[in-house]
C-alpha cells in the first residue's frame, strides 16, 4: 500500500472564460473539485527538461491516488499548505496521478 503523507492538496478547476478579443473575463473563477493527500515526487532531470520544452518552470511534483473526477484537458490549480500552485501537466495512471506544479504565488 502506498503512503501519500507528505500534505493535502486542494484541486480547483479554472473555469474562467475568455472574451471575445482572449482576455480572462473573470480570473476567480475556481470551481472545487477534489481534496487529495498527496506524496512528494522527486524531481528528475527528465522531467525538469520535459517541463523546460512545454514551457513552464517545474516547482513541485507530486502523486496523488487516482481521483475518477479528474477529466482529461482541464486546467488545474492546486491549493498546497505553502501557495498556490498552476497544474502544469498531470499524468493519470490506474492508481495514481502525477501533478507537476508551477509556483503561482503563496495563500492569502
């Protein structure tokens, strides 16, 4: 059995439109999906250059158990202890996801 003890992570999926000319029409709009304990993933180097070729720094990664209400093509934040994280890439497997984390900014 696997240990996911290292904290909690809050997903929220960001339903925020685009207007008509591409600019966010509401940048709050953060809809809860799910509360999951999570495990601390190390980082390794193939992973910090997938994340340097999609585009985004790789701040965190971690695995969480599989959770049925994560849809494919959504975009993610995630709400750790320390901040607020972008989910920048997540890969589901049958029994886990793995979450790589871009640092937003930390909770108010």
């Amino acid at each position: 059995m696997q240990a996911y003890n290292d904290g909690v992570l809050k997903l929220y999926e960001d339903v925020s439109k685009r207007s008509s000319f591409g600019a966010k029409e509401n940048e709050a709009n953060l809809q809860y999906v799910c509360k999951l304990n999570y495990a601390e993933m190390s980082q390794r180097q193939k992973d910090l250059e997938f994340a340097e070729q999609q585009g985004f720094s790789l701040s965190l990664k971690v695995k969480t158990p599989n959770c049925k209400l994560i849809k494919r093509r959504k975009k993610f934040k995630a709400f750790l202890e320390d901040g607020i994280y972008d989910v920048s890439y997540y890969d589901v497997t049958a029994e886990n996801i793995f979450f790589y984390l871009e640092y937003i900014r930390a909770r108010e």
